[in-house]
C-alpha cells in the first residue's frame, strides 16, 4: 500500500478555499492581548527576585514589567547570570544600564554591548574595554548600525 495521496481537482480547489488567513504579528497580537500588569504581578516579581535560585533571578531580570528599584537590585546582584539577563533586557533604564558598564564581568559587559537601548556614552566606555570580545561585539554592533 502506497502512502502518497493524490487529490482530485475539486479536493485541491476545496483546500485552497478553505486556507486559513495568516495574520500579520499585529493582526494576532490584538486577537491575544497580554494580560495586564497588576499589582500581585508585581509583587510575584518582587518575591522571585529574592530566589535563592539564581535561575529564577534570570527569570525576573528578563522581565519586561519589573519595576525600576527590582532592576537597581538585580543590578548588584551577587550571580554574573543574572546581571547578565538585566544587560541585555531591553526594559532596563539607561542609567541601570550605565552602572553595568563598570561590571567586573565581561560576559555582563559583552551582553550590554549588544543591546540597542544602551546609551551612546556607555557604548563608548564599552569599545574602549579591556576585554577584547565586549570590543569586537562594540564593533559588531557598529557595523550593524552602517549596514542598515
């Protein structure tokens, strides 16, 4: 027994009348709305930013709902991981993202260097860095910027 299938005419014209419509992003974003931002959210965050499991700190670093002082605090925090999820989350303020500049990891530095809400001064700070991956991804991302 063959496993291929052969539609007659009128079952191909049925499946093209029959296609769903595809949505543009926006279009399915507004059929899905997120839910809103309460206060018990909030304070979930609050609570899963003093984790002891740093992997749950990511969780919450990576939060675009965060609010600034969670972002200040998670900025000190003691796991690189975790500092490293704030670098490159987009929601951060510009001057929690300024005081990752300074940080003793790389990799922190390296993810700050990527992310394109970073001000231009700390970008500066970034390409003259003494670690030679934060400097080429400085570049990188230059060179992204002249390309588009």
């Amino acid at each position: 027994m063959s496993c291929i299938r052969f539609n007659t005419p009128a079952q191909r014209q049925a499946l093209r009348d029959h296609a769903p419509v595809m949505l543009s992003p926006e279009e399915a974003a507004a059929l899905h709305p997120a839910p809103a931002v309460t206060e018990s959210k909030i304070a979930r965050l609050r609570l899963l930013a003093r984790h002891e499991n740093p992997k749950i700190r990511e969780s919450v670093a990576s939060s675009h709902h965060a609010p600034e002082d969670l972002f200040a605090q998670l900025a000190r925090d003691p796991a690189e991981s975790v500092r490293a999820c704030l670098a490159r989350n987009e929601s951060v303020p510009c001057d929690i993202l300024r005081s990752l500049a300074s940080d003793e990891s790389a990799t922190v530095r390296g993810w700050l260097a990527v992310n394109f809400f970073v001000p231009a001064d700390v970008m500066d700070e970034l390409a003259a860095d003494s670690d030679d991956t934060v400097r080429s991804l400085v570049r990188w991302k230059s060179d992204l910027a002249l390309a588009e």
